[in-house]
C-alpha cells in the first residue's frame, strides 16, 4: 500500500475521516484496498481568561492521509466522497507521497510537545499598579506578590481608607509610575 493525499473542504477533515471509516466498515473492498486514515494534528496550549487551554489544530489543513491500494472502483469510491475535491495529483494519474515525508509527518505528529503561548510577567514585587478591570476598577496598590504560573498578583489595595489584600489578573492592572501610595 502506497500513502495518498485527499483535498478536502476546508473545515471537513474530520468529517471525510469519519465517513470513509463509516465506508471502510460496510464495504469489504474498501476495507481490503485502505489501510489508514491520517489527520495530522498538532497540540498547542493558549491562555483563555488567565486559564492554561490545551487544543488540538490541523497543520495541513485541507488534506487527508490515505494509505491505500488504487486499484479499480477504489480510487474512483475515494474521490466521489462527499466534500472531498480529489487526490493531489489529479483524479487520473495520483501521485503517492514518498514514505520519507508520511515518516516526518508521523514524526512530528507524535512527537509534538506542547508549545505554551508564554506571556512575560512585567511586574515586580513593591511596584505600583492601578487595577483596569472588575469590581476594584480604579484602585491602586502596591504589588505584594507575582504568581507567574497563575497570571495573578497579589496586591495591597487601600479601600475606605483600610488596606485589603486582594488578587488580580495581569491583564486587569497596569504600572504606575513609583509613588508612595500606602
């Protein structure tokens, strides 16, 4: 079996895959001529309110793997798929990846590690901060502590003339120039 790509509609990976494994179990031809079905994914994590999210993203979008065996209706089944466009390489004559590129590609999908969107702490301890967001909108305090894990700061906040510990977002504060505020 040789290793061949499918276009797809953009978006419609997922849903090609599916189908042709939905295929694959009802047709005993296909099921003898297809071997694997491939989406490359990739993992990447990213923040979402102050939240460490970890997703998965396609990094061909567009194309699905197929290792498979062209011979007869199979080719012809394959691409008279719903939303796929045809093999690359056109409907005729397809043209099979080289084993050294499917290699990489499996390669780089299973060793994908992580790759966290990091976000530089800008704040020290004892600086002054002015809160931008939430109930504490327009209060200032001195930085009692960094969570750079967290995303948060610990600050001293003076509220009805008392001093209040309170915990804040990074992106809820911003610096001030040195005053003495407590």
């Amino acid at each position: 079996m040789k290793w061949y790509v499918l276009r797809a509609v953009s978006g419609k990976e997922a849903k090609v895959k599916e189908y042709l494994e939905a295929l694959m179990k009802n047709d005993a031809l296909l099921a003898a001529n297809v071997g694997q079905v491939l989406l490359p994914t990739e993992k990447y994590a990213q923040l979402r309110n102050g939240k460490r999210v970890v997703k998965e993203k396609l990094f061909l979008p567009g194309y699905v793997l197929i290792e498979a065996n062209l011979q007869g209706e199979v080719a012809h089944t394959l691409r008279f798929m719903p939303n796929v466009l045809g093999f690359l390489g056109g409907l005729d004559n397809p043209t099979p990846v080289r084993q050294a590129d499917i290699n990489r590609i499996l390669g780089t999908a299973e060793e994908t590690v992580i790759r966290s969107e990091e976000v530089a702490v800008p704040y020290q301890v004892d600086e002054a901060v002015k809160v931008t967001d939430g109930p504490f909108s327009g209060f200032s305090g001195i930085i009692e502590e960094v969570n750079a894990e967290k995303h948060k700061l610990k600050v001293m906040v003076k509220i009805f003339g008392r001093v209040t510990v309170r915990r804040f977002y990074i992106y809820g504060c911003r610096r001030l120039p040195l005053l003495r505020l407590i």
